[in-house]
C-alpha cells in the first residue's frame, strides 16, 4: 500500500508540473514593472490582442508554409503554433503566426516571453520579434525589425568545433537581429558577429521553458535568455540605437527603433534562414518529431520605467477600429461583399458604385452591400 501511495503521489506531482503555468513577475529588477502580459488562459486566442495570420507568401525569404488559423490555437495555459506536413494554398506544410499591430504597441521596455521551443535540427524557424508599429505607412525595412529570439539558422549546425555534432550545436546556437533602411535597396543589417561562440548559449533551449528577453531603450536593444528563478542568464545580442552626428540618419539605427514596436510570434518552416527549400530536405518534421511539431508560448510580458521616454498603448477597446481609407471602385449589377478573413475584398456583383474596405480590428467580419442597402453575415449571402 505504501508502494502504491507513493506511486501515486509520484504522478500527482508529475502531472501539476505537466500543467502547471508560472506567470511572469511583477517586477524583473533596475525599476521595471510589469505595465502588460498575456498569459493565454481560456480556449481560444484573444483576437481583441492578436491578429491571426493567413497567408502564403513565405515571408519574403522563401519559406515552405501556409499561415493559417488552424496553426494557432490556445490551451492548457499555453500558445500552441503548430507546424504539420500537409498541402496547403500552394504550400507543403502548414503553420501559425500572429502579431499585436495596432491593438498593443508600444516603446521601450523589457519584453520577454516564456517559450518551449521545438528541435529545429533540421528545417524550423521559430521567432519572437517585434516591428514597428507605423509599418503601413513605412513597409519593411523602415518600419524597422527587431528580432528577440531566432532558431533554426543554417550556421547552427555547421560545427565551431570537432567534438560538436549538428543536434548539439543547433540546440544551442540562437541569434538577435535588427534590420532597418529607407528602402530594401538601402537597408542594414546586424545579427552579431555571425559565426562565433556569442552565438552559442551554454546549454540546450530547445525541448524545455525558458525566458527570452530584449531589453530597449533609447541607447541600446540587447537580447538574452533565462531560466525561470534568473539563476543562469546569458546574453546573445547587443547593437547600439544611437544617430550619430554627422552621418547620414538614414543609416542611423536610432532612426529606426525609437518609436512604437508591436510583437510577433511565428513558426516558420525552410526559407532563407535555415537554408532549405525543399521540403523532403526538412527532418524537424517527420523523422524527429512526427508529422507536426509545435512552439509553446506560457506568456509574453511588457515591463517598463519611468523617465526613459517609454510609452504603451492598449488599443484592445477601441470602437473606431482601424480602418482604411484606400477606397475600391467595382462594377456590376447586383451587390459586392467585402471579406476580412483574408484582408481582401471579394467582388461579386456590383452596382458601380465606390465603398471603403473597413478593416475594423482585423476581426473576421463580412460587409454585404444589397441595392443601397447592407448587413453583416456569412459568406452565404444576407
């Protein structure tokens, strides 16, 4: 009975650590408090924070997923996105991204989160990064990029040294990363000192939780990764964000980063990162992990202090909405819908007349236009 009572306990205390969430501190030390944090409790992601991201483009870098909603999804405490080999709108495999644009941004602060990465070795890119708010008005790279935590790169399992093998090294090798210019024609970019042990963290981040910062302010963005209780931190990413006098400010990253940033989160999968583009090449999906593989996010947290010239905003409330005033004009003879799911307006039939494309809060709503008059619905018609 003793035998079995311990036993029990044994699983008990198992499972709560299965389950169990640590939530970010109320204060992380040199006067920062926590102004926000997400901590994805309930079933489904808060879109009143997060825009889910559907699309196919590959990033810009070539990548080998599709965005889709079913890549996100939100339980047991946690953020799950989700990498599967399966076809999906022209791609091999499908994933997850969501980004805070327009509903919470702000500047400086620390910003970390507490994430379980998956075995990256060989073909996933995971990332936590912010840009900057004003994108829509300023398209990459003016809006500027900051990236907090980076997985996955080729350069992780070319071995530093003999007695390293790929999956040692890779489980190790992270990088930071800012980019920013006037155009991509005249862009900067800076991801540490490339092929070097600074890169390298002392022990294994991948498979198990821990905290990934970026501490930004005026001066300075540097990126490090903790354990829970901060008995180890090592840093792995510092670049100076001044405007030095004298040279040309469209170079200058203070150009770039002293404004409002929003937060991004993706699973990537092949692309220009890890340097693979065809998708029998990628094993992180398949041999090691299954036909799926999944990045974990607990929380993600926003600490800030006064009198650094911090500012935040929480745009979660908002009735206005953000909408657009890029008018479309269409033709035909009946009625037209406008679709939000994708970020795009579906015609139909239309009575040549001009409407706007009221994109509010990037939520999945359909506007119907019937003879002068509208309603809201399904894709099926009002």
């Amino acid at each position: 009975m003793k035998r079995l009572y311990c036993l029990f306990a044994f699983l008990c205390v198992s499972a709560i650590g299965m389950w169990a969430q640590v939530a970010p501190p109320q204060s992380i030390g040199g006067g920062y408090t926590l102004k926000w944090s997400d901590e994805f409790n309930g079933t489904s992601l808060d879109e009143d924070v997060w825009n889910i991201e559907v699309n196919g483009d590959g990033g810009g870098n070539g990548e080998l997923q599709y965005y889709c909603r079913k890549g996100v999804s939100v339980a047991d405490g946690k953020l799950h996105l989700k990498a599967t080999r399966e076809t999906s709108g022209g791609k091999p495999f499908t994933s997850g991204r969501i980004n805070s644009k327009s509903k919470i941004f702000f500047t400086y602060g620390k910003i970390e989160a507490r994430i379980k990465l998956p075995k990256t070795y060989k073909g996933l890119w995971p990332a936590f990064w912010m840009m900057g708010n004003d994108i829509d008005k300023n398209p990459w790279p003016k809006c500027g990029e900051l990236d907090i935590l980076e997985m996955g790169n080729k350069s992780g399992w070319t071995p530093l040294r003999n007695d390293y093998t790929p999956e040692y090294q890779s489980e190790r090798f992270l990088n930071g990363a800012c980019h920013w210019g006037a155009s991509w024609s005249a862009k900067a970019d800076y991801a540490g000192e490339g092929h070097e042990a600074k890169n390298m963290v002392t022990r294994s981040i991948q498979g198990e939780y821990y905290v990934f910062g970026c501490e930004w302010d005026e001066d300075i963005m540097r990126c490090y990764v903790r354990t829970d209780d901060g008995s180890w931190e090592e840093e792995y990413f510092r670049m100076g964000n001044g405007i030095t006098p004298g040279k040309d400010p469209a170079w200058e990253p203070g150009t770039y980063f002293r404004k409002d940033n929003f937060i991004l989160f993706n699973l990537a999968v092949g692309g220009m990162y890890p340097d693979i583009y065809d998708p029998a090449a990628i094993t992180a999906i398949g041999a090691q992990q299954g036909p799926q593989a999944e990045m974990l996010v607990d929380w993600v947290a926003v600490y800030q202090k006064d009198g650094n010239g911090s500012s935040f905003t929480d745009n979660r409330h908002s009735t206005s909405g953000e909408a657009s005033s890029e008018a479309h004009q269409f033709t035909g003879d009946r009625y037209y819908l406008i679709d939000f799911v994708d970020d795009e307006v579906i015609a139909e039939k239309l009575m040549n007349k001009e409407v706007i494309d009221w994109r509010v809060n990037d939520k999945t709503r359909h506007l119907y236009i019937w003879d002068n008059n509208w309603s809201t619905g399904s894709k099926d018609g009002p």
